[in-house]
C-alpha cells in the first residue's frame, strides 16, 4: 500500500514541476520548483519500485496520470486549450493503463 502512496506523490511532484516549468517562462524563479518537483518525483518513483509496483505499471501510471492532469490543469491555469480530440487522447492514455494494470495480475 504504501508502494502507491509514493506513485499518488510522484505523479503530484512531476505536474508541480511541469507547470513550474511553464510557469517559469515569465518568472525564472519557478526553475527552483521544476528542479524541486522533478527530482522529488524521480525519488519517489524509485521508492515506488522498491515496493514492489512493476516498472510497466508505475510508469504507464505515472505517465499517463501526469499527461491528464497537466493538460486539464494548463486549461484552467493558462487559457490553453483542451479539446474533444484531446479529451478523446486523454481517454485512450487511461484506458492503456487500465489495461496494462489488469494485464499485471
């Protein structure tokens, strides 16, 4: 359990460091939170493979989890947009991970 506890950190570290990292392109400043938030979400995925999560399950987990939340995220934070077609891709990213999850047991 407390294998997933890091992977629900990781994912959280590596959207604060991506936005970070769009947020450092006016205020240089975020670059600290970027390199904070990555290095932090590289730990905690590494703590998340000791416990015993599969390589192919965290990090499909992980990736696709930080793609959604990000794009969903620099909507409402940036006016960037998100589209059905997006929507559709962010859909299809969660049910490949589904799938690689169900397919791990």
């Amino acid at each position: 359990m407390i294998g997933w506890a890091f992977l629900v950190g990781a994912i959280v570290s590596e959207v604060f460091a991506t936005i970070s990292l769009r947020l450092a392109v006016d205020e240089k400043r975020w670059y600290v939170g970027a390199v904070a938030g990555y290095s932090i979400a590289f730990v905690l995925l590494a703590l998340t493979l000791a416990n015993g999560i599969p390589l192919g399950v965290a990090y499909g987990i992980w990736a696709a989890t930080g793609v959604a939340l990000t794009a969903v995220l620099s909507k409402f934070l940036f006016k960037e947009p998100l589209t059905w077609l997006m929507g559709l891709g962010i859909a299809l990213i969660v049910g490949g991970v589904l799938l690689i999850e169900t397919g791990a047991h």
